[in-house]
C-alpha cells in the first residue's frame, strides 16, 4: 500500500512539475507582452496624441474659416438679391420708356 501511495505523489509531483514549467513559460510570455504593451503605450502618448492634438487643431481652424466664409455668402447673397431687384426694376423702367417713346412718334 506505501508503494501505492508512494508511485501515486510521485506521479502528482511530476505533472505538478509539468505544470509548473508551463506556468513558468506563460509567465515570461505574459512578462514580454506586457513590455510591448508598454511599448506601444509610449507609442501611443508620443506619436498619436500630438498628432490627434494638431489634426484637432485643424478641425478648428477649417470650421472657423468655414463660418466666416458661410457669413461673407451670406451678405454677398443678400448683395445680389439687391441687385436683382435694381435690374428688374430698370428692365421695367426700359420697357416703360421705350413704349413712351413709341407712342410720342
């Protein structure tokens, strides 16, 4: 029976060792994906963020100019609806006119 007992913690002591060689093994790849973690987080910090910063930036100053652009459109629309009706009014005149004239010959 002791040498039962003893083949059976000496096959637990085995497949124990077994798997701790495979737990030492996921360990050291746990170690180096945390190092490239780290690194593509320092990557991130200094490549992205100061580039997502500048293209912010530029958002910015497109949509700023967009607004002021949208206002001068605005003022130069209503300029040329002033002037539509100046034309309309002096093709009416013209027309008014040029049948004056017809009747005084």
């Amino acid at each position: 029976m002791d040498e039962k007992i003893f083949q059976m913690l000496e096959k637990i002591y085995v497949e124990v060792q077994g798997h701790t060689e495979e737990f030492k093994s996921v360990g050291s790849r746990l170690d180096s994906l945390e190092i490239e973690v780290k690194k593509l987080g320092a990557k991130i910090d200094g490549d992205l963020i100061p580039n997502d910063k500048a293209l912010l930036d530029g958002y910015k100053d497109n949509a700023e100019h967009i607004t002021i652009i949208d206002d001068k459109i605005d003022r130069l629309q209503v300029d040329m609806n002033g002037i539509s009706m100046k034309v309309s009014y002096n093709d009416s005149r013209i027309i008014e006119i040029s049948k004056d004239l017809k009747k005084a010959k």
